[in-house]
C-alpha cells in the first residue's frame, strides 16, 4: 500500500490529544536540562565559508584562502559550491609547486536526504608538506545574470564552503554555556584544543599540554537566520563570561537578535609541535553549533495554585506564565516534592508535557497514586527545576530553578493520604507500588472511542529532507505497509510528528507500528512520548522500529545547514538532529517510551584515514565510522534496544556502498516483528 503526501506544513494548534506525562523520581536526572558540558562537540576539521569578490585583474570574481595543513602524510579538503562549474581551482604547496587536483580529485555528494544530494568536489592530497597551502578561486567570463546573481547574493549566504581534514590527533572541543535560548539573550560558546589520543575515564578528551602550542587568533563566526555573517573575538582572560584568564578554553558570545537559526562557529589558529617543542607547526580547527531560537518569549512567575479534575485522582498545578510572545507549542517539566508522615521531604514524581498559556499559566496534571506510592501525607507540595521548552526548536525558552511551593486546597486536597490511607482504599502495599500507564500518560480519550471497524497497518516514516519514501520501492518486502511520501521536508520532530499522525489518520488506522528511516525514527519516539494514537493501541510485535536514526545528533547538521542554503536546496538546518539540539530534544524523552524503539545501525567498513567511506565529503565532518549521515558513536538510543550494525551498507543512494533501507532480509524481518 502506498500513499502520497506532499506536504508543506503550518501548524498553530495541536490537532490530536497529548499526554499528561509524568514518571518516578529515578528520572529527575535525565530529564533536566541538560549540560552542553557534557555534550560537547569535538572536530578534527575545519570550515571556511567564502564569498567571491570583484576583481578587475581576473576578469571576474575571485577568492584566495591560506590553508594550513598540520597532518603527516596526507589531508582531504572538500569544495561546495553552486559556482563549482564556472570557477577555475588552483592550490599551491608550501614550497611553492603547484598541485595536481585533477588526480586528487574523487567525486562525491553530500547526502541532504534521501533523494537529496549536493555534488561536491573532494580532494585527497597524498605525500602532503607541513605549512600553508595556497588555495585560488577564480570565475571569469561570466554572462550578465550570473554575475549579477553573485553579486546579489554577496549579503546572504557563503558562495563557497571549504572544509580541510588532516590526518593527527588534534581536535577542537566546544560546547556552549547554556542550553536557555531566547531573542534578546547573549550565548557564550566555549572552545579549546585537545588530544585525541588521551580519553578520561567519561569518553571526553584531555586538553592540548600547554607547553605544546600557542593560540595566535581565536574567533567565534556565527551565521545569523538570514544567512549574514559576524565575526567577534574568542579571549581567555577572564573577561565577558570567559570563566578563568590563561586556561586554554577561549570564550565567545553572541547577542541572539532575533528567532530562528544560528550556526556558531569557533574556530582556533595556532602552531602546535609533538613532543619536545622542535619544529612549530601551524593549524587550524573550527566545530559547528546549530543554535535554534524560539518566537516565544515566556518567564515563569514562581507562583503555582491547584485545582481538583472532576471525577477523577488527579490534581491541576498551575504554573504562573508572563508570557510576552507564545510562539507555536510549550513543553513544560517539573519535580514534584512533599512531605512524609515525619515531615520529611520526599521526591513524588516528575510532571511534564505540551502545555497552551491560558490566562497567564500553564497547568500540568498530577495522578494522586504518586502521592500515594511516595507516602506523602501533607498537602504542601514543593516544586523544583521548573523549565519550559519549545516544541519546534526543542531549546528550552525559560526556567524557574528556585524551589516553588504550593498549598493544595480544597477538593485536591483531600486526596493526600492521611494517616496510612488514602481515597483508593482497599490496595495492597504491592499494588500501591506499580506504575500504571495512566499514571504516566493521564487519561487516553481514545481508549473508549468507538470507530467504524478496526484497521492496523504498519506506518513508514521518511527522514529530513526526502524527497519521497525509501521505504516504497521495497513494498514488496513489507506486509499491511502504509508509506508516506514526503518533498523534501525540513521541521521539527514535533512537526514532523503531527504530519505522521495525519496521515494515519487519514488512512482510517487504529492501531499501527511505526518505522522510521533517519529522522523518522526521532518522530516515531516522538510521538510515542507525546501524543494519544494508534501506535498506544498496536500489539502483537515492536511499536517503534527505525534504520539509521541519529538519536544523539549529527556532527554534521551545521554544514548539510550551510551547504543546502547555499545550493538553494529547501532544506536548511533542522536543529532537533543536531548535536546540541538532538541532547535538548532527548531530555523530554522518558525511560518507559525509549524501551519500546528498537533501532539499527550500518557502516561502511571501519578502516584506518579515510580508508574506507560511505561519502568521502561527509567523512570530513562526520565522526567515524558513520553511514555517511549518521555516525555510530551518536546513533544509540539510551534505554533503547539496539539490533546491531551491519558494514557495508549506507545510509541513502549514491554512496560507496548499497543503501540501507534496501536490505530485504532485514526489512522483512522488520515487517514481521512490527506491532500493527
């Protein structure tokens, strides 16, 4: 069964029913806003964005770039450019030869999505010499449009990206100070050098001894929403949110201005030297930060009141909002405490969910059964590490870290327990302690929901910017099978979330699996988390299932960002499958939803420098091994169940090797392990 949906998609209010959610204590950790610390990316490479400029003594536009080449041996560089055809390539050695790119040249694409892929010109310089390299653009001749089209463009996006991988051990590591984005605030991003080759005991790197090298210039270059360019100075002397002078982590910040997507890029030159400081060696190393900006400008007030659902255990916190701009959808998370029969504080449970600004708050719903399992006696409740998020950009847009207290009045109050008891009279200490679905979904309106004959299929979910369904042309290979088809889509998993449900919608399904290729796999847990459907309903096998999904992010979002809007490509960034914002977006996620994913991974087969590759273009910014868009390392779902990864297969058309979603042996088995 096939069917189509071209789909360009405006959302202002959640069509379908969302889920009070909420979870036990042993969550708290996971479900905070997370540390950028802890996620920091970490390059072997550097990007240079390059504007072509008039030039009278070329005839045309030009450009000149110094590359510094540190590695031993040999380095790759890759060129994207929508000029590629009308520019004229030129590299010089550090000796002063020239070089011959026409047999270093490998031809590659740089994989934006199934079906999209930009060409890019790869170039692998073997017997390398340490020091600059000169590298030459030229475009001469050009017909009047064309020339007027560069000029035009020269305000927007970079005309050229060039990206240098050496083969060594240094990297720059980068993170930002804090994942609490709106417009009008400063972000600070933090950067440093360190060995690859020295892990502690986390899996994070140790920085560079600082006796081996010297930083000459450290610069924070950001790309505004409009696609502009700003550059602004990295300094480590304790000034402007730099936390301590002469440490070696250099600190820049931006002013977000405005909403949408920044791409923030530090990037550090210097000379380094292995081990006893002989010869200095000159380098340069830059990492990509996708930073999404809200439309909603919210605060949280610090004061909560309570209410009692009718006909029902549950008590309605309401948590006071000064609500400037709304923006599409909210996400709201709290803990909540209280005291025991001692009067000791205790931890009840976590609250969360898609919240709407009412009257100048949100509420969140509170199952009395974790009072009851948590032994809290008394109505005052504490409310702690309150935060509000963005639906679509997944960054959290304000937080309230005090704690919040709340008196429980009324009707809600009387059901506490009181003095060992409580309104559900009649459990055992046993059943007291067991999580119910509703306790962690609230109510399920469709559960009752009595519809014209019953019908189950399972559901296939396209990734970011498909164009169409890689799971069609291998109907055969799946039974009850519903494709939707996608052009070229570029939103949120949230989005992206209420489009699938749309289409399930439409096809008459009450109940279904979901698989998902790439993204699809983060919007199949996504709606899972957040939203009532069919897919609560599926039984029989695995609900969620998913081939090449980067759950953690993907080193390389920032440049599939760059290179799509500088090839006109209507894709663009997508901050929720990037590093940063892929680690925002998993905090929402729950242990008990991540059980249910089953997921599989592929490579190509793991060799040493550039060896072996999927996309040789995508190996200069992608942590390796990879399937040349999602690397191994970030591909696992904590809490999820992973199926193994198979060499030797990639993650769409026109790559090394054959694509993965046209494995039959495994997309049957999927098919028959599927829920429906």
């Amino acid at each position: 069964m096939m069917v189509t949906i071209m789909a360009t998609v405006t959302i202002a209010a959640t069509p379908f029913p969302t889920k009070k959610l909420a979870g036990p204590p042993s969550e708290f950790e996971s479900l905070r806003i997370p540390s950028p610390q802890q996620n920091a990316l970490v390059e072997k490479s550097v990007t240079e964005y390059v504007w072509l400029t008039a030039d009278a003594d070329a005839g045309g536009f030009s450009a000149t770039l110094s590359i510094p080449v540190d590695g031993p041996s040999e380095f790759v560089w890759t060129l994207a450019s929508p000029y590629a055809d009308l520019l004229n390539i030129e590299m010089v050695d550090p000796s002063g030869l020239q070089v011959d790119l026409a047999s270093a040249l490998v031809e590659g694409v740089f994989p934006i999505g199934f079906g999209n892929n930009l060409p890019i010109s790869t170039y692998e310089i073997k017997d390398s010499k340490v020091g600059f390299y000169k590298l030459s653009l030229t475009a001469k001749n050009l017909a009047t449009d064309m020339a007027d089209e560069i000029v035009s463009s020269k305000e927007g996006f970079p005309h050229v990206i060039v990206t240098l991988v050496n083969n060594d051990d240094l990297r720059l590591q980068s993170h930002l100070q804090s994942y609490e984005v709106s417009v009008g605030k400063t972000v600070a991003v933090q950067a440093q050098m360190v060995d690859s080759t020295k892990v502690r005991a986390d899996g994070s790197f140790f920085p560079l001894a600082a006796q081996s090298f010297s930083i000459d210039d450290a610069v924070l270059d950001f790309l505004t929403p409009d696609g502009r360019e700003a550059k602004v100075p990295m300094n480590d002397e304790g000034l402007h949110a730099d936390l301590a002078a002469g440490d070696g982590v250099y600190t820049g910040h931006l002013t977000l201005t405005k909403p949408g997507q920044y791409v923030a890029q530090p990037t550090m030159h210097g000379n380094w030297a292995e081990g006893q400081l002989l010869d200095s060696t000159p380098f340069v190393r830059s990492t990509q930060h996708l930073i999404a900006v809200s439309q909603a400008e919210v605060a949280l007030t610090g004061v909560a009141s309570s209410a009692h659902k009718m006909d029902t255990n549950r008590i309605l916190i309401n948590l006071g909002v000064d609500a400037q701009t709304v923006g599409d959808h909210l996400r709201a998370y709290t803990e909540v405490y209280g005291l025991d029969h001692s009067g000791v504080e205790t931890a009840v449970a976590w609250l969360g969910g898609i919240v709407e600004v009412v009257d100048g708050q949100i509420v969140l719903e509170l199952d009395s059964n974790w009072l009851i399992q948590a032994g809290v006696t008394a109505a005052e409740l504490i409310l702690k590490n309150t935060y509000i998020s963005d639906m679509v950009t997944s960054f959290p847009v304000a937080s309230y870290l005090e704690d919040i207290k709340l008196t429980v009045t009324g009707d809600a109050a009387a059901l506490f327990v009181r003095d060992g008891l409580s309104m559900n009279h009649g459990f055992t200490a046993e059943a007291m302690q067991v999580v119910t679905e509703e306790m962690r979904s609230g109510v399920n309106p469709l559960a009752g929901l009595k519809r014209a004959g019953q019908k189950s299929g399972l559901v296939t979910v396209p990734g970011y910017c498909s164009a169409g369904s890689p799971w069609s042309p291998n109907n055969a290979d799946f039974t009850d099978a519903y494709h939707l088809e996608t052009e070229s889509l570029n939103i949120s998993n949230d989005e992206y979330a209420q489009l699938v449900l749309a289409f399930a919608d439409e096809q008459g399904l009450t109940s279904f699996g979901l698989l998902g290729h790439s993204q699809g796999g983060a919007v199949a847990l996504h709606i899972h988390t957040f939203y009532f459907s069919g897919l609560d309903s599926a039984t029989g096998g695995k609900k969620i299932q998913s081939v090449g999904t980067p759950y953690q992010g993907c080193t390389a979002a920032g440049s599939a960002a760059d290179m799509g809007n500088s090839f006109g490509v209507g894709c663009g960034s997508n901050s929720d499958l990037s590093r940063d914002g892929a680690s925002v977006w998993l905090a929402s996620i729950p242990s008990a939803k991540r059980s249910d994913v089953y997921f599989y991974t592929t490579t190509y087969k793991r060799n040493s420098f550039f060896g072996d590759w999927c996309s040789m273009p995508m190996n200069a910014v992608l942590e390796w091994p990879n399937d040349g868009t999602t690397e191994l390392q970030f591909a696992p779902l904590a809490g999820g169940n992973n199926m193994g990864n198979t060499e030797k297969q990639c993650h769409t058309t026109g790559m090394a090797y054959g694509a993965q979603y046209n494995d039959h042996t495994r997309n049957q088995k999927i098919s028959s392990e599927a829920a429906r």
